[in-house]
C-alpha cells in the first residue's frame, strides 16, 4: 500500500510539513520557507500524474508502440513553478521592507508592536 | 414690553370671575329646559336613536358624571404617577 | 404639470431646491409648492397614473381615489399653513426636512400599491425626525433616536408584511384585504405604530414636545393621519380596531389632564382623538369611513391650530408648561382668540367643523346598535372639553397675571392660525360643500334642534363641573412635573424601587424586563468583548494562526463532503 | 472592426496585460494614469459590446491560437461571465478616473509606473479568470491577480506600515488558498483527462462518484472561499483593505472578492452541477451557516471599528455572507439574487470607498473619531457617503434594497423555518447596518470638529467619479432591468446548463 504509492505519501508528508511550518514558525523567512515547501508538494503531485508505468519521456520516435508519459501536467507544473518563485520573490521582498520598517522579521514581535502604534 | 402694561382688565377686577361661573350656571339651567318640554312631548322632539337617550338631561348628566370620573381617577392617580420633569435623564 | 406625477413629489423635488434659495425668494418657493401640489391634485382628478412594471411587480405611482383626495387635501392645506407658521426660521435644515416630510406623507396617501407606501412611509420618518433633531437639544436629540428607531421600526414591519403579503397573494396592490393571515398582522402592526395604538404611542407624547415650535405643528399634522389613511384603506370593518380605538380614546385622558406641558397635554388629547377614528374604521361602512375622513380632516385643522397657539406661546416666552405661563390674554390678545376658537372646534360646538364630523362616528356606532361603545365615545368627547377645551385656553392663556408681558406672536403664525381656524369654522358653517368630498355621496342633517341641544347640554355641563372643581380646588393641581405612562417601561423599567401599592403583575413586569434589559446588556458586552477592537472576532491575527483556521475548516469541509 | 469584434474575448484580456510593461515604462503623474484609463476604458468598452452580444446571441467561444478545445485553451463569454467582466471593467474605469490625485498623494511619484502596471496586471487577471474556459487557466490568471494585488496592497506602506504586514499576510493567505485551486484542478484532471471545463462538465456525472473527486471539490471550495473571504477565511482582507492605497481598497472591493464570487459560481454550478453540489455533497449545509455567521457577526465586528475603511472591509465580509448564503440556496431565485448583490454591492462598496477616500485625501486620517465635523467642513463628500450607506442598509431606491429583496424572497421560497429563520438573520443583519453606518453619520454631522481640523471640500475631480458611483448606485436602484435583467438571465442560464 505506502509502497505502491510512495510519491503520493511523500508528497503529502512535504505538504503537511509546509503547512506546519507555515502555521508554527513565526519568522517570516521560515514562514516563506514553509509556503514553499508546501507548492512544491503540489508539483510534486502533478509531476507524478503524469507518469506512466514504463512510459518513456514523450520524446517523437520511430519506434513503434511506444508508451509516453503524459506531458500536459509537466508542461501545466512549468507555469505553476514559476508562478511559486514569483510568488516567494516577492514574499522575501516584503520581508526587507517589513525588517526596514518594523525592525524584525518575527511576526509576533511584529504583532505586539502594532498595537502600540 | 415687559412689564410696562397696566392697565386693568376686565378679568382682573374682582367678582368678574364670579359672574363668569354663575353665567355658566345660568347656561346649563337653560339648556335643560328643552329637555323639561320633552318630559311633556310639547315644542320639542328628541327623536332619540337608543333608550338611553330618553333619559330627561341625559347629555347633562352623562357629562357630568364623566367629568367627575375623569377627575376623581386623575386625581387619585397622580400621586403615583407624577415624578420630576428630569426623571428619565 | 407632468401627467399623472404624485403631488408629493413636487414638495419632495422643490425641497432640493430650497438650499440654493433664501431670504424673500426661499419664502415665496416655499409657500408655492403646496400651492402647486395642490393644483396637480386638482387638476388629476381621479384615476390611477404611473403604473410600470419593476421586478415583476406592478407599481402605481399615484392612485387617486375620493378617501385619498380627503387626506391628501388636508395635508396640503396643512403644509402650506405648517409652513406658513415657519416663515420665520432660519434654519434651512427644518424647512427641507419639513417639505421632504410633507411630500412623502402625501406621496404615501396616494400610492396604489405596496411598494410605494413603504418608500414614502420611510421617508416619512427619515425627514420627521429632523424636527426633534432641529431643536438641537441633547434631549430632543435622545428623543428623536427613540422616535427614529420606532419609526424606522414600522418600516421594517410593513416590509415584512409586504413580502409576506407578496408571496402570500401575488399582489402588492394596496387595497382592502382581509385581516387574519400573518401578512396582515404584520401591516396592523406597522400601521399601528404609526397611529398610536395604546401601548405603541409613547413616542407622540415623546417627541411631538421635543420638536421645535414649528417642528411639532407640522409632526402633528401627518404622521398619525396617515397611518388612519393606511387603516382605513386596507382594514375597514375590523373587529380588532372597535376595541383598540376604545382603549385609545379613554387611555390618554387621564395623562391629558394631569400634564403640565401644554405641548405634551396636546399630545395625548390628539391620541384619544385618534382613538374616535380607530373605532370608525373598525365600525366600516360607507357612514363610519366617511366619518374617518371628515374627523381626520377636522383633527388636522384644530391639532395644528392648537399646536400653533401653543408654540406661539413658547415661542413668545420660552416655555409651555402652565405653571411658568400666565396673563398671556393681555400680551397675546390675538393668539388668545385663535386658542378659544380652536377649543371652540375641538369640543364641537356648533357651528364649528367637529360638530358636524363626530356626529357622523357617534351615528355610525349608534346605526351598528354599539350603546356601550358610543357611552366610551361619548367620555372621550367631553373628556377632550376639559383636557383641551378648558385647559388650555384657561391655564395657557387666561390664567392669573404672572406680571410678564410679551410681544404678540409674529403675523404670519397668526396667519397661519387664521388658514387653520378658518377652514375648521367654514367646514362647520357649511358641512354640505365639505361632505360633497367625502368618499361616498350622503345626506347631512347636521343642525338639527336635538343635535345641537344635546351637545351644547354635554358641553356646559361639562364646563360647569370644570369650573366647580376650580372653585373647590378639586381640580388636580398642575406641577412642574412629568406624568409616567407606558413608556416608563422601556425607558425607567429596573431603576425604580417597587412602591408596596405596584402588583405581583407590576413585579413580574419589572422582573422580567430587568432580566430583558440584563440579557440585552449582556448580549452588548458579550458583542463587544468578542467583536470589538481588538477583540477575538476582529483583532490582527498572526497569519499562523489564520493558516490553522483554514486547515480546520478545510477538516469540516471534507468532512461533510465526504459524508 | 469585425477583427476587433470577433477578437473581442481575447482582446478585452491582452490589452491591459500588454499594456502593463509599456506602463511600467512612463514616468510622471499623468502619463501611466491616463495610458491606464484609456487601455482599461477600451476593456470596459470591450467587454459592454461582449455582454450585447452574448445576451443577443448566446455564449460566445474563443479558440485562442486557433486550437480547437478540449486541447487548445478555450475562452467562453456566456451571460454570467460577460456580466461579470462589465463590472471588473467598469468598476476599474469609474475608480481610475478618480484615481489621478488621490494615488499622487499617496504614492511617490517614480513609482507610479509601476503602481499602474500592477493595477493593469490586477485587471487582466480579473477579467481572465471570468473569461477563461480552462481550469488550469484559471488558475494562472489567479495567480496574476494575487501577486499584482499583493504589490498594491503594499504600496499603502507610505501612509501605514502597516500595509507591509497586511499584504504579506494576505500572501501567504493567498498562496495557500491558490495552491488550493491547483490541487483541486489536479485531481479533476487526474479524473477527466481534460482541463477545459465545458468538457469536465460533460465527463463529471460519470466519475463524480469517487474519492479523489470529493475532495477536489472540498479543496476547490476551501480555496475559492479563501480568496472569496467567506467567514471565517476573511482575516486577511480587513487588514489588506485598511492600510491599501485608497483607489486600490474601492478597486479590490468591488472587483476581488467578486471574482472569486464568480468561480464559485462556476464551480458549483457548471462543473459539479447543482444536483451533485447540493445533493450528494451537502455544500448547502456546509455554506448556509457560514454566511449566516458571516452577514450577523461581521456586521456586529463593524459596529466597534474605529477605522472607517476596516469598518467598510468588515461590513464587506458581512455583505459576502449574503451572498454565501444566496448561492448556497441552490435555486434559481437565490443564484439571481447572489448574481445581482455582486452589481449592487460592487457599485455601493466602490462609492462609498470613494467617498472615503476623498475624506482621507482632505483630512489625512481614516480613523472616525479624527473625521467627527466632516459633515459640515465637507458637504458633498459627506452626503455622498450618508447615500451610499443607505445602500449599503438597503433602503428602497436603492440597489441594496433590490438585492435584499430578491434575497429575502429567495429564502422565504423554501417555505420552511430555516427560511423564516434566514429572513431574519437577514434583517437583523439590515439593523446592524443601519448601527454601523449611522455611528459614522453621527460622528460626521453631529460631533463639532476637533480644533484646527484640516480638511475643506475634496476637489472636483475626486468628487465627480465619487458622485457619479453614487448616483449611478441610485440609477441601477430604481431602473432595475439591466442588473436584474442580467442577473436572471445568468441563472436561468446557470441553471438550465444542466
């Protein structure tokens, strides 16, 4: 069973740990960390969709009967990982600005100094 | 003008006020007469639409007794009722 | 004119022209738009305009039928004198607020169907309550959120009935109907509120004396009459009423004659008085609906009149309670006469509008073989003779000479009291040329010796107890003091101490609204220590902490999908 | 012309998002704002005649690069996308005219390019996520709202830095509901083999009965509420709507959480289908009392806000309560009532937005207490508002009176005492409405100006598009047959799909 399916499991124990991450820590950059982790879980996921037992890479041959690997969801998961390095991008910028205006990058720290504003 | 009239009113004279209520007096007692010619069914017809009506003075009396009513539980009220003008604030 | 456009809207467009107006011009604008509103009513006719079709609901605008002419004469006469006896203000404010009113009042008598009124009905008491709002007083402005929430409270009421109505029927024409479903007790409610119901009339005696001089000669005029248009267009012949307009007449007569503010004493007399339009209406019949119209009429002329001579006095000298006024007869000569002849018109006297318009609800119960019902009516009558006829002439203007004079009322309030006392003294001089308005064509035999006899009898014997109760000193003594009425309940209920004479009842009523107003504190501090600033519903949450709500919530969800 | 018609689809989405580098570009104050108006009005323009003729003709299908689907991506106009594509655009044109002083205020002048790059990103996005008919397209178009959003959101830094925090949260908040989305479209593709929705619809019936698709449907709706900021997923959006620039707070309230509004629509009715959402997989039970919560508590959270535009944001999340509680309905009455609450409460929120903005442009604050005397030092502003309100309350004239309207008859259609009991929920939802916008009202007119108050009039040119929102709200409240027309003809549409 876990066997027979193990890049499933692994890609929900990578996603459980992003998330956990991204709930328990409250450094901002293992915050972001965390939410990357979590994306890539998914890219994991579609990258496995798309393999086929004995399939080869879906490269145009001569040979006959040949059995491909779905390209679509690695085609599909480019867009989405370009997508997840924009996104941390701009997540880590915001982490400069929030450390130049706030002074840390500790999102309880951040928190409680607010409501002193 | 403030304060600056004084003349005397026909009202502020002593004993007016006291012509006025025997002038009322006076009113009722003749508005009662109709009713005194009808006891005898002469010169005047009630035509009365309920038999309470046929009562002699019926208006005079009901009113009156109303008048008291209102008074007497106005009066017996207002004890209780009455409170500071700045009560509610 | 525009064919068919409701009357109410020209006052309710021209108010929006009045704040680029002043001085002479503002005046003659103001004075011109119930002149021609009245001249569109004219010129209408009867029928039924501006009817389209929105959300599948088939609206009309303006419905002019003979019962909605009546009212809708009446408050234009009302408006243009109401605001004739405003000439003086200053206040832009007040005299938007005024014709916003006025408009929506007679926009509301004239929508044939549902939707409509309930637009104008919330107008109405959106404008209203910048009257009390006017005297910008911290007590008018107290009171005027009391009177806003009531009145914003009957809005949302008469929705419910609407929609209730709508599915229930289909229809949201604006018509008889039969009283029992719930969509109609819904609209009794709403209606109810609005005209004063007992127990549902505290915010007359209220607001109407928070409101400033002019504020409450015009509150008087509309708001409670419309509601009586309201009842008796969609509920004549109910049972229910008969016996609510009895409670209404007797209720407040008591409170009419212990009050010491001449405002306030106006207040509840012009509750009873709605009471004798209740009964009528729950009477029905062609007799007793006429009768409605023509009391409603006659009870505008001398409520606003009375209201009038009253604010003149308070605008004169500053205050309207009896124990601070006296002698005004000699300063006030004028003003004084407008007083006797308005309390000449509301204890009917012959010769004066209300003789000739009670007559016809006291004969509409007599015809229904109702004795014990026209006996309540009867008291109410000569209760009015001393609450309003007596008392306030007597003790507002002829009372013993206090030694201050003041300048006799501005001309055009006496004007104004002129438009009013005159119409009220035509109507009674000539009952046949007003009658001829009234929804159903009738006979009148106003002046017969017996009628005439018998209320002059009811009349000075009435006055002859008034007068030996002063003598004798039997006459409750006027106080600087408020008198306590239902209202007490909502705005004092759990502060007084019980004196031993209050029942088990009063008790259980003063328990159960202490826990009322202990569950209501307690919902408001649960409210604001969970949903405040900065509390647990609407603080700045880490977004850890958001994250774990979502998983939890994403738990639940997969949960019931996968039930 | 017939080019620009028959392209119309494609060209109302490629138009801003081209247009955003080339904006990026300009320098100055008038230059990227009047290029953005333009490229966003010719959108609006776009998507008007779109909406013509799809009501005349029936949905329209795009085939983009002449793939045909299910392999090439489709783009699909039917009613409810073509509607909803009017109002993105025509919210973003109304808010952009009003924009050109209000953001010089608040954002320096180098970084205008860029401001307006993003904003033009954040409506390509938008409109792309209602046109598309690909599933993983939507997706991607997501993706470029969220990330231009959560740019714009913080450029607020300079009046609060609090917008940092606020867009950072918001970013994660996002990522996550987004990745949500793509786990959810995932599974559907694992299912169906295809991405083109109109396909996955066709394909759904026969597969709907397994593992895998529940819970893409359980990461679909939490995603889309996510984004949606249904309660209790909303915490973001109070803090991002606060501290933003004030264009983008009237933007994003009329145009975001519509959008995701939208997908659940889709979601719900076109690929799972009615009878499978609310039959086999109880979304109404799982909806109705979060909107219910939503529309009562955010209501009471906005009362106790001392920051106006939190109290608005508040009051937002309560309005997408209504609308929850609409679709979770699952009938015809209900998804009309949802679909025209998106118009009327995108037009109200925009105004009052506005409004709001032009205070904080004359005044500097936000807070309610420092806005007490606004009323008399600024007239116009102040009565737009006090109008505005009553939309937000529901008064009859205006749209919020037709929305409620249609609401509430919707759920007294199911007769039952959940029915009574929404109907309540939904006036008393109305009274605290009336509390919140009257504790404003009050502090506006009816408390004296603090001493040395700063404020007069906002200019004209910040009044104008303030007053034409408002105005307009009054129009569309009155002369009801375009949004109601439309909204009906979406659900019937909607409705009869399957």
């Amino acid at each position: 069973m876990f066997f027979d399916h193990f890049n499933y499991w692994i890609v929900v124990i990578l996603m459980m740990i992003g998330l956990y991450t991204v709930m328990s820590r409250s450094n901002l950059v293992k915050k972001m960390i965390g939410l990357s982790l979590f994306q890539i879980s998914v890219f994991l996921l579609y990258i496995s969709m798309g393999k086929i037992e004995g399939g080869t890479a879906p490269i145009v041959s001569n040979a006959p009967d040949v059995i491909y690997s779905n390209p679509l969801p690695h085609v599909l998961i480019l867009t989405a990982i370009v997508v997840g390095v924009a996104t941390t991008a701009l997540g880590l910028a915001l982490i400069v600005r929030i450390k130049e205006a706030f002074g840390s990058v500790d999102e309880e720290e951040i928190l409680s100094n607010e409501d002193n504003l | 003008m403030p304060n600056s009239d004084n003349r005397t009113y026909w009202l502020d004279r002593p004993g007016n006020v006291n012509k006025l209520f025997y002038g009322v007096v006076a009113l009722t007692v003749v508005l009662a007469i109709p009713d005194i010619f009808a006891l005898f069914n002469i010169f005047y017809d009630k035509h009365p639409k309920t038999e309470i009506e046929e009562i002699p003075f019926f208006y005079g009396l009901y009113a009156m007794i109303s008048m008291l009513v209102l008074l007497g539980v106005s009066n017996s009220v207002s004890n209780f009722l009455k409170r500071d003008e700045d009560y509610y604030d | 004119m525009i064919e068919g456009l409701n009357p109410g809207i020209i006052l309710i467009l021209g108010a929006l022209i009045v704040p680029l107006t002043s001085g002479f011009i503002r005046g003659i604008l103001l004075l011109a738009l119930p002149v021609l509103g009245l001249a569109q009513l004219i010129m209408l006719g009867l029928g039924s305009w501006g009817q389209f079709e929105i959300m599948g609901m088939q609206l009309t605008v303006t419905h002019i039928d003979p019962l909605s002419r009546v009212f809708g004469l009446i408050f234009h006469v009302a408006a243009f004198a109401g605001i004739l006896y405003s000439l003086h203000v200053k206040d832009t404010m007040q005299h938007v607020a005024t014709l916003i009113y006025a408009g929506s009042a007679i926009g509301a008598v004239f929508a044939g169907d549902l939707i409509t009124l309930f637009t104008f009905w919330e107008i109405t008491a959106v404008s209203s309550v910048f009257l009390i709002w006017a005297s910008r007083t911290e007590r008018s402005f107290k009171s005027g959120i009391r009177y806003l929430i009531i009145q914003v409270t009957s809005g949302v009421v008469l929705l419910g009935g609407i929609a209730l109505y709508a599915a229930d029927t289909g229809s949201i024409k604006f018509e008889t109907m039969e009283f029992g479903s719930l969509a109609t007790w819904f609209f009794l409610i709403a209606f109810g509120i609005k005209a004063a119901f007992p127990l549902l009339h505290n915010w007359v005696q209220d607001s109407y004396p928070e409101a400033t001089v002019t504020g409450s000669v015009i509150l008087s005029a509309f708001t409670t009459k419309l509601a009586i248009y309201a009842l008796a267009r969609s509920f004549p012949g109910t049972d229910l009423l008969i016996w609510i307009g009895v409670v209404m007449v007797i209720f407040p007569v008591v409170h009419a004659t212990l009050e010491n503010d001449l405002r306030r004493t106006m207040a509840y007399s012009l509750n009873s008085q709605q009471g004798f339009m209740i009964i009528a209406i729950g009477i029905g019949g062609d007799l007793a609906i006429n009768g409605v119209a023509a009391h409603a009429t006659i009870s505008i002329l001398y409520t606003c009149l009375m209201f009038m001579v009253t604010g003149a006095a308070l605008y004169r000298t500053g205050t309207a309670k009896i124990t601070e006024l006296g002698g005004l007869y000699k300063s006030m000569p004028v003003t004084s006469t407008f007083a006797i002849l308005g309390a000449l018109i509301i204890i009917a006297a012959p010769l004066t509008g209300a003789f000739a318009t009670k007559a016809l609800i006291m004969s509409a119960a007599l015809d229904a073989k109702m004795v014990i019902l026209w006996l309540a009516m009867l008291f109410g009558a000569v209760a009015v003779i001393d609450n309003v006829g007596l008392k306030i002439p007597l003790f507002g203007f002829f009372s013993k000479d206090n030694g201050k004079r003041f300048q006799e009322a501005p001309l055009h309030m006496l004007l104004a009291m002129a438009v009013m006392a005159g119409f009220g003294i035509f109507i009674g001089l000539s009952p046949a040329t007003f009658f001829a308005l009234l929804p159903t064509p009738m006979e009148s035999h106003t002046y017969t010796a017996s009628h005439v006899v018998t209320q002059l009898q009811l009349i000075a014997f009435a006055v002859l107890i008034f007068a030996l109760a002063l003598r004798t000193g039997y006459y409750p003594k006027m106080r600087d003091s408020i008198t306590l009425d239902f209202d007490w309940i909502y705005r004092k209920a759990g502060k007084m101490a019980l004196t031993k004479t209050s029942s088990i009842v009063a008790n259980f009523w003063d328990q159960t609204k202490g826990f009322g107003l202990m569950l209501v504190g307690w919902a408001i501090d649960k409210a604001e220590k969970s949903h405040g600033e900065g509390q647990a519903m609407s603080r700045t949450v880490s977004s850890g902490y958001a994250v774990s709500v979502i998983l939890i919530l994403f738990g639940i969800a997969l949960v019931v999908i996968y039930a | 012309m017939t080019f620009f018609m028959s392209h119309a689809p494609v060209l109302a989405i490629i138009i801003p998002l081209m247009g955003a580098p080339i904006c990026a570009l300009f320098r100055g104050k008038t230059a990227p704002w009047l290029f953005t108006l333009i490229l966003s009005g010719i959108a609006f323009a776009y998507s008007i005649d779109l909406l013509i003729a799809v009501s005349a003709n029936g949905p329209i299908s795009y085939e983009i690069g002449g793939w045909a689907p299910p392999y090439g991506i489709e783009y699909v106009a039917d009613p409810l996308s073509a509607f909803v594509m009017v109002i993105i655009s025509g919210i973003s044109t109304g808010v952009l005219l009003y924009a050109k002083d209000s953001i010089a205020n608040e954002v320096p002048t180098s970084r205008l390019g860029f401001f307006f790059a993003a904003y033009l990103l954040a409506l390509t996005g938008m409109m792309g996520i209602t046109v598309t008919g690909d599933a993983f397209n939507i997706f991607v178009f997501l993706e470029i709202t969220s990330l231009s959003s959560y740019v714009l959101i913080a450029m607020g830094a300079r009046q609060d830095r609090r917008a940092l925090t606020a867009a950072f949260q918001y970013l994660i908040i996002g990522t996550i509901g987004a990745t949500f989305i793509l786990i959810g479209v995932g599974l559907l593709y694992v299912m169906t083999g295809t991405l083109n929705i109109a396909d996955i619809a066709d394909k759904f019936d026969s597969i709907s009965d397994t593992r895998p698709i529940r819970a893409a449907v359980g990461f679909l709706i939490v995603g889309i509420a996510i984004k949606l900021a249904m309660f209790p997923f909303h915490v973001w959006l109070p803090n991002a709507y606060s501290y933003a620039p004030n264009i983008v707070t009237a933007f994003f309230a009329g145009t975001a959480t519509k959008v995701s509004v939208y997908l659940l629509i889709r979601f719900i009715y076109t690929v799972f289908g009615a009878d499978f959402s609310f039959g086999t997989v109880y979304l109404t039970e799982l909806l109705l009392p979060l909107g219910v919560i939503a529309a009562l508590s955010m209501s009471v959270v906005a009362i106790f806000q001392d920051n106006l535009k939190r109290l608005l944001a508040f009051s937002s999340v309560a309005q997408l309560g209504y609308i929850t509680i609409a679709i979770a309905l699952a009938t015809e009455a209900g998804l009309t009532a949802g679909i025209l609450h998106i118009f009327n409460h995108a037009i109200v929120k925009t105004g009052l937005f506005l409004t709001v903005g032009a205070m904080f442009f004359a005044t500097g604050t936000t807070s309610i207490k420092a806005l007490a005397g606004v009323g008399q030092r600024m007239p116009m502003t102040s009565f737009g508002f006090v109008l505005g309100g009553l939309g937000l309350i529901g008064i009859p004239l205006t749209p919020g009176f037709i929305s409620k309207w249609y609401l509430i008859q919707a759920v007294l259609e199911r007769g039952d005492y959940i029915g009574y009991g929404l109907a309540i929920a939904i006036l008393l939802s109305s009274i605290f409405a009336v509390i919140y916008i009257w504790r404003v009202v009050e502090i506006l007119y009816f408390h004296p100006s603090p001493e040395g108050a700063k404020g007069s009039e906002a200019p004209l040119s910040l009044l104008i598009p303030c007053w034409i929102f408002i105005l307009g709200s009054f129009y569309f409240g009155i002369e009801t047959s375009f949004n109601v027309g439309f909204a009906e003809q979406a659900a019937q549409f909607l409705m009869g799909a399957r």
